[in-house]
C-alpha cells in the first residue's frame, strides 16, 4: 500500500464566495500575475468545469513537474489530480464556504493535499509532510492577498 503525506489548511478570505471561487478557477490570471511565484503553470486545455495543466514547484530540493486534471463540481469544489509525473496519484482538493468574520462576508477557503511517498522512502515523510504544510500555508496567504490587496474582479 503507497503511503501519502495528507495536509489540510484553512484560511478566511474577505472576499465574497462567488469572487473566491472564480479566482481559485482562474487559472490564466495565476499565470498572468504570477500569484504563486514558487509555482508554474501552463494550461493546457480549459473548460467552464475541466481543465489539464501542468504544474512545475519545488519540494525537498527537487524540481517536480505534474500533470493534472482539474474538475469544478457545481458547489464550485476544485478537484486536481496528478495524472502523470513526480506526484502521480496525489490530489488538491480546495472547498469553499461563505461565513461572517467580525461584521464582515467573507469566505472560508479548505485546501487539502495528498501526495504520495515515493516507494522506499517511507522515512521523508515527515520531512515532506513540514515542507507541504509551510507550501499550502504561504500559496493560501498569496490568494488571500490577491483577493484582498490586489483585488480580483468582482464575479
């Protein structure tokens, strides 16, 4: 049985539900301005609820690029699943739900990641599962700028 390194962060985004969701979706305004400056992406193919991109970041001194599958369920739930590449198998799962902050509408983002361990290196577990956690932490911070500083259009 593969072994994976799961990690779940969640973050409150003073941004209406509808704006969260379409910004996490929008994957040509990532690219556009550079949201995430530990990854790269390219896109390629996109559909109202599909996409198939490629996702280049660097964990544990490794440079790992994947391929992945994007679904949007009707609730606007992302599902990304690498199909190919060093995290084959592993997933991003991001879920979204309006909720009041202080007085103020805001939105609760959850993103969960799974990976899998690569065989025989049961040991890094740990180690990737910190390196994980500080990754999701930092790229939720980043979207939660976006979407509050700089301000991503109203949808």
């Amino acid at each position: 049985m593969a072994r994976t390194v799961e990690v779940s962060h969640r973050v409150w985004i003073g941004a209406p539900i509808a704006t969260v969701r379409s910004q996490f979706a929008d994957l040509y305004h990532h690219i556009d301005v550079n949201v995430h400056p530990k990854l790269r992406f390219e896109v390629l193919a996109s559909e109202p609820t599909r996409a198939r991109f490629t996702q280049v970041v660097k964990l544990l001194g490794f440079k790992q690029r994947d391929l992945f599958e994007r679904t949007i369920d009707d609730d606007g739930s992302i599902h990304d699943v690498s199909v190919e590449g060093f995290n084959k198998g592993g997933s991003i799962d991001a879920t979204f739900k309006s909720r009041q902050k202080e007085g103020r509408d805001g939105t609760d983002v959850n993103l969960t990641v799974k990976l899998p361990v690569p065989r025989l290196m049961g040991w890094l577990a740990p180690v990737l599962e910190k390196q994980v956690r500080r990754e999701v932490t930092t790229a939720l911070a980043e979207d939660k700028f976006d979407l509050e500083q700089r301000g991503y259009p109203a949808h």
